[in-house]
C-alpha cells in the first residue's frame, strides 16, 4: 500500500515571452516582487520556435526565463498561474496580451510547466489549470518527451535547466538539512517498482 506523504517542495521558473525587452524585464520585476528574489535570469532569447503569437503580441518576440530562490509547494503551480495571467491581462492593450508568461517547477525528475490548454498528456489540476509534464530527468539531463514543446527541448534550454537543478538540490539540503542520498533517490527512474 502506498502511503501519502508530503511532497518536496519545488523550484518555481518562469518563461516571459513578449516583443518588447523592456516589458520582459518589467514583468520580471513584478513577479520578484511577488515571489522573492531571482536566482537566475537567462540571456535575451528570440522566439522563433512559432508565429504561434505574431498575430497578437507582433514581433519579432523575445523570451527570458527566471527561477526565484523561494521554493514553492507544487500545489501553488495553480494560484501561480492565476496570479501571472492576471498579469498579461493588466499589460495587455485592446484585448492582446503584450506579455506571455508560463510559470512552472522543477524538481529532481521532472520539469511540470502550468496551462489553461488541455491535451492528452496533461493532467488537470484545479480552476481551469492543467500540468504539463515537459521534461524529464534521465541519463543525467533533463530530456523531452514527444509532446515537449521545441523550445523546452533545445540544448542551451536544457543546459540551464541542468544548472537549476544542481541549485535546487543544493537548497533542498539546506533547507530541510536532508541526507543526500534521500534527495537524489535514483535518480534515473524514481517511480521504478525494481
């Protein structure tokens, strides 16, 4: 019988997509202000994975992902979501989001990225907002799924991703002063019955 127990906490990121640098960089400081200090800001990124957002934000659009140096609770990913779509729709002009944010966390083996969209791999969570399993821990990096969306599945991406990750468990055992074999578990398939 499996026993429920508390799950670890999370490390929150976001990915802000808009065409203008200045309101990425905005964004990002109103959600510090919301979720504590960040604790990595990637380069200025072009979108060009898709013209899935031309026609309501123009372009060309620009992307930056950030984590926050609070952990989270992985039950909050749909307060978060609520929170960053109200800040689209206060940016937004004339009914067109100048502002896409997605928020999501990482953990030890598994990146879980936040959505209104549902889809077969998607489970839902609560008012409207669903999980998006994007990637997972294997062989030592985070690798895509079938569904994984381009971007989320780049090399550079899934490098900094690395790096947050060896950040999180680092906080891990710090905040919950954790033996580290606890925290890495095995860490190719933690879910193994063998």
């Amino acid at each position: 019988m499996s026993v429920p127990k508390r799950p670890k906490p999370a490390k929150l990121f976001v990915s802000v997509i808009s065409a203008s640098p200045e309101l990425i960089a905005g964004t990002l400081l109103d959600l510090a202000r919301r979720y504590g200090p960040e604790d990595f800001v990637s380069a200025l990124l072009p979108f060009d994975y898709t013209d899935y957002y031309h026609a309501e934000m123009g372009q060309p659009l620009w992307r930056r992902f950030a984590s926050f140096a609070r952990l989270i609770q992985q039950e909050d990913l749909v307060r978060i979501k609520e929170e960053t779509n109200e800040v689209e729709a206060r940016t937004s002009e004339r009914r067109r989001r100048r502002v896409n944010i997605d928020p999501g966390y990482l953990l030890a083996e598994r990146l879980v990225v936040a959505t209104g969209k549902n889809c077969a791999h998607r489970i839902y969570l609560d008012r409207g907002i669903y999980a998006d399993l994007t990637l997972v821990f294997r062989q030592k990096e985070y690798r895509p799924l079938p569904w994984t969306y381009p971007d989320y599945g780049d090399a550079r991406v899934r490098g900094w991703l690395g790096v947050l990750r060896q950040k999180y468990l680092l906080q891990l055992r710090t905040v919950e002063q954790t033996p580290a074999s606890t925290i890495e578990g095995n860490k190719e398939n933690p879910c193994s019955t063998a």
